[in-house]
C-alpha cells in the first residue's frame, strides 16, 4: 500500500510540473503578433475580373 501510494503522489506531482512548466512557457515566451496574424489569415484567391 505505501509503495502505490508513493508511485501515485509522484505521478502527481510529474503531472503538476508538466502543467506548471507548460502554462509558465506560454505566459512568459514572447510572441509576435503580426507573424502570428499574418500568418493564420485565410489566403485569398484572386479573382478573375478579366473574364
């Protein structure tokens, strides 16, 4: 009993950092927004005028 409840308070843990890490990265690392914009705006087709 005491060996699972270690390996699940250490999974836990494991799992929390993960999260914390992850959600701290997202937070803190700069972004660019114009290349962010840019670069998920829908791509336009030209349209035929000439015709």
């Amino acid at each position: 009993m005491k060996f699972e409840t270690l390996m699940l308070q250490s999974l836990f843990t494991a799992c929390l950092l993960i999260c914390l890490l992850t959600l701290g990265s997202m937070l803190i690392a700069p972004t660019n927004v114009s290349k962010v914009a840019t670069s998920q705006a829908p791509v336009t087709a030209q349209s035929s005028l000439a015709d």
